[in-house]
C-alpha cells in the first residue's frame, strides 16, 4: 500500500522565542530571522504559547516584514485564545499553544533575506502569561 504525501504543508520556517519572566512588554518586539527563500510570496502563522493564568481571549498584534533597507510589509493579527464559550482553542501543557495565519503573504525577494517581527498592541502593558512566541512560514 502506497501513501500520498503532500508537500503544500511543510514549514519553510518555524521559531518560537521565550517571553522574559511571561511578561510581554509592548516595546519588545520578538523577531526571527528567515532563510533565503526561493519563492516571491509565503503564507505565515502567528503562534503565541499562554500560561493556564492567562485573562484574555484574544492578543492582537503587529506582523512587521524588514529586509536590511526598509519595512517590506506590515500585517495585523487578532489571535483568538479562549472561544465564546470559554474553551481554550489551542492545545498543549503546561502552556497553551495557539496560532492564528496572518491575513496577507509575505512579498519576499529570493535570494535575500529578511527579519520577521512581532509586537504586542494589547491595551494592558505587560501582557502577563505569555511564555512564548512564535511564526510558522510556509
């Protein structure tokens, strides 16, 4: 018996970076370098891991695309935590990991290379019980 594998989903970059004491300040920006890509245009994803203490349902933030000259592109993400009747929509333990794709595709030159940030634009100042955060680039 032979099995069909698709390629369509394998992950051009996954990293995930630790918040400082589970504590994301709004002037910290998390950032991943990406490898030289090979295609003009990637989907992402936006994953942030919670605490089982987080208080909120929902984390917006900012998706910024630099390569060594100039912001390429900026996208803005409502990554949806808790659902409407209280259940985590994420999985995971001790944390919950939970990701959200980003609402464009990244414009990316190939051959060169680019760095990845994400901010947190919550009203509250730190954002407690975030333990990491991450982007998935297909």
């Amino acid at each position: 018996m032979a099995a069909m594998v698709s390629c369509q989903n394998i992950p051009f970059f996954i990293g995930y970076k630790s918040v400082e004491g589970n504590e994301w300040q709004r002037k910290d920006t998390v950032c991943f370098e990406l490898p030289k890509s090979e295609k003009t245009s990637r989907e992402y994803s936006v994953g942030l891991r919670t605490m089982g203490s987080f208080n909120y349902s929902k984390v917006y933030v900012a998706v910024t695309l630099k390569d060594s000259d100039s912001i390429v592109a900026i996208d803005t993400v409502t990554v949806d935590i808790i659902s409407e009747n209280g259940k985590p929509l994420g999985n995971g333990f001790p944390y919950i990991e939970t990701t959200k794709k980003g609402n464009i595709a990244l414009p990316l030159d190939t051959g060169k290379r680019y760095i990845i940030g994400v901010s947190q634009l919550m009203r509250v100042n730190p954002l407690r019980g975030v333990s990491d955060v991450g982007v998935e680039v297909y």
